[in-house]
C-alpha cells in the first residue's frame, strides 16, 4: 500500500500562535490559567493543556475575579471582552488576525447601515463570536437554500462576509446564490477563508484523484478538518475524520492500494506521525510526501506576551 502524506497539513499560524500563547502564559502565571471555550478543537491539544493547568470554560463566572484569562483562536464577542473587565480578569488575546479581519469587517459594515450576510455554521465559537460585533445587523446562512428566505430592509446596502474555516466550495455555493438574487451585495475586500484552510482543501481536493481512502486527522467539532473529509467524500472517495490511531478500523483498508493522509488545522504533525507509522507497520506501506503548496506565514504573539518570549 501507497500513503499519500498531504502537504500542507496540520498546525496554521492561528494555531501555533494561540497554541504557544498558552504555553507561555501557563508559564508566566502560576496554574490555573483560564481559558474561554477550547483553545483550539483539537481533543489532544486540549487533554495535554489541561495536564499544565489549564482550565477551559464556556461561562466567565466560573473564572475567579482576577485570574488569566485567554482568549482561544476562534474569537470572542464585544460582551463577553467587557465581562472578562468587569471581573477584573487578566486578558491574553490570541485571536487568530484572519478572524479578527473577519470580526473588523462585520464592525466595518455595519457603522455603514449595512445588513450582513455570514456564511457559517449556526454554533460555532468563531460564528458566536462574530455575530456579536453587530448582532442586529447579522444574518446567518448555512446553506445556499437559506439565501431564499432572507429578508433585508435594503437589498442596496448588503454584504456577505463568512467564517474563515468553510468549504471553499460550499461557500462559493452560497455566494453564487446571494449574488443571483442581490446582484448588489458586497463582500469583503479579500476572501475571509483563510490561506491554511484553503491549501489544506486543495491538496485533499488534488491527492484523492489517486486513492481509494483518505484519512483526515483532527477532532469532530474541528470544522476545517469536517470539510476535508466531506470534500473527499464529494469526489467519491471513501474518507474518515479520526482523532489519532485508536480510531482506525483495518476493515477501511479492504481493497485499497493508496491513501491520502492529512490533517486539519489544529491536528498535532505528532498524531499524523502515529498514524503513518501504524500504517507502515501493518500493511508495509511506503510513504510518499506530496507538497501541493509552500506555507510561510506566521502571526505575532499577543501584546502582553511579546516581553515575555
């Protein structure tokens, strides 16, 4: 058997950026540091912060009045920011920029009189958070079907902005639509998907042309790593989202001679590692790299980490 290891793959610049803000933090304060919601979806990310001392919460009242307090890569609302000062918290804001590009544009538009069409997923952290910068002026569409059943006090003054982490193609899906039925409607001035998830759909997208399988590493709630197995599956290719080697069943490998390896943004290159070695091992595969893109962006730590580092 073949393994097709797609790259890029694995951790973007969001996640490694929040990802070492923790670890510096938990560094810097005396355990427990807090953080708001998960500081990525990624189950195994979470469990070894959690063994370090960090505490996740979904609710700022079960955070002491002036302990840390991080703020995950997928954003927060303008409410819960005056909470967190209000309990007199002290705040680390790791913010993935592409997000926080998304939250300024919503804040943008809607000072403009404008009504906002986000293209996301009802629930997730980053949607929550951006709904809140302009929650009256917000409407959230999942799928093409939703744009019928918009209703907006001006069709001249409507733009679309959407999360970072969708199918390109599931998000051009519903654009076509808003654009057929608003031909007016704005959007942002660069495409809010983000570069990783974007690069990490294109080589899924190219390499499953060449295999029977593909395995996408990354947690259930990971929306980015949800749409690289669902974009395998769209090209007839059979695909599974696991979280590490104890969720592979050798009963997918019946007849196939390639697979396709990645990972989602927030999956550890040591969980891919795991796998492929399992792999090689069972069924003596040999392992082929294929680049599909060069990556080399990197963000800034938080401000009140920098003097840290």
């Amino acid at each position: 058997m073949k393994i097709l290891l797609a790259s890029p793959r694995g951790f973007c610049a969001g996640v490694n950026m929040a990802i070492q803000s923790l670890e510096l933090a938990i560094q810097a304060y005396e355990p427990p540091v807090y953080v708001y919601h998960e500081i990525v979806h990624n189950r195994y990310v979470v469990n070894r912060f959690r063994e370090q001392g960090a505490v996740f919460v979904d609710d700022l009242n079960d955070v002491p009045v002036g302990a840390a307090l991080l703020f995950s890569a997928h954003g927060v609302s303008p409410e819960i920011r005056q909470l967190a000062k209000s309990r007199d918290l002290t705040t680390i804001d790791a913010t993935c920029p592409l997000v926080t590009k998304v939250h300024l544009e919503a804040i943008k538009f809607a000072r403009q009189g404008y009504t906002i069409v986000l293209i996301g997923h009802e629930g997730h952290d980053e949607v929550i958070g951006t709904m809140g910068e302009a929650p009256e002026a917000i409407r959230l569409v999942e799928v093409p079907d939703d744009v019928d059943r918009l209703e907006v006090a001006d069709e001249n003054k409507l733009a679309y902005l959407t999360q970072t982490t969708l199918s390109v193609d599931d998000a051009n899906r519903i654009i076509a639509r808003l654009r057929k039925r608003f031909p007016k409607i704005e959007g942002p001035p660069k495409d809010d998907i983000c570069y990783a998830t974007q690069n990490r759909q294109e080589a899924v997208s190219l390499l499953s042309n060449e295999a029977q399988l593909v395995l996408v590493l990354g947690s259930q709630n990971s929306s980015n790593s949800q749409r690289l197995a669902e974009l395998a599956r769209e090209r007839g290719v059979a695909a599974h989202l696991i979280d590490g080697p104890e969720d592979i069943e050798w009963s997918w490998f019946e007849g196939v001679e390639t697979v396709v390896v990645t990972a989602g943004a927030s999956a550890p290159e040591t969980v891919v590692e795991q796998c492929v070695e399992m792999l090689v091992d069972r069924f003596e595969a040999t392992v082929e790299s294929r680049t599909i893109r060069e990556e080399d962006v990197s963000f800034p730590l938080p401000k009140a980490l920098r003097v840290l580092q």
